[in-house]
C-alpha cells in the first residue's frame, strides 16, 4: 500500500443476483491468492451469465471514483476497468478522441499481468499509477 492511504483496498464481488458483496480490506497477498484462485478455476460454460459473472468478477476499491474490476473470461483474456481520483477531465478526453478507444479500459492475456495491475494498484499513488498505465499501454 502507498504511503497516502491509511488502509488496504475492499475486495469485492458479485453475488449469484448480482449485487456487490464486499469482503473487506485485503492486504496485498490476499488479493494476489484470489486473483489467482478465480483465474484457474475459471470455467469454460457456466449454468447462467449470472453464474459466470458472480464467478469471474471481483474488484479492489479504495473509493468510489478509485477501484480497479476485473472480468475474468479466461486464463488468457482478463478485462481491466478502472476509475482513478485526481485525472483531470480533459486528459481523459484527449486519450478518447486522439486513440479511438475506452482510456481506462484494459485486455489482459495472463495471470501475470493481472499480478502487476494489483501489484501496481497496492502500490503506486493515483497520478504515478496513471503514468504507468499510459506508459504500459504504448
């Protein structure tokens, strides 16, 4: 965890009816066991979508506007949305218009690369970990 925050990110999920089920906060090792444990077990046909979802989808969130989710699909295709606090707006925007594509949205292709997406959430602060992912996404 960065040195400006006082506690560990919530873990959180989905239930069977989909509403959010928070575990609470987790330290870092914990939610790199989860990730892991939901990524090898995921299947390939589930029963329902709300099966599949409430499976395969978790989150770690400091705050509302600051939260990574993952959507699992397979071992090999992990999908990244996340929401961090003091972007401005018009650098989002401009990331939009000039790329053609979602700015805060990444696909994933491993366990490892969701390990560092945590590994970089527990420990870079929001700008610093802006700057990796644009970094990471050229």
């Amino acid at each position: 965890m960065w040195l400006g925050l006082k506690s560990n990110p919530v873990w959180s999920g989905l239930t069977l009816d989909l509403r959010v089920r928070e575990d609470g906060p987790v330290e870092i090792s914990e939610a790199l066991a989860r990730a892991r444990r939901i990524i090898a077990n995921v299947e390939p046909h589930y029963e329902s979508g709300e099966e599949a979802i409430a499976a395969n989808n978790f989150a770690l969130s400091f705050a509302k506007d600051y939260f990574f989710t993952f959507d699992v699909h397979s071992p090999t295709n992990i999908s990244l949305y996340y929401e961090l606090p003091g972007i401005p707006w018009h650098k989002r925007f401009l990331r939009d218009y000039t790329r053609g594509h979602n700015w805060n949205w990444r696909n994933l292709k491993s366990e490892a690369h969701v390990c560092r997406m945590i590994e970089l959430f527990f420990t870079l602060p929001p700008v610093e970990l802006d700057a990796a992912l644009e970094q990471e996404r050229r």
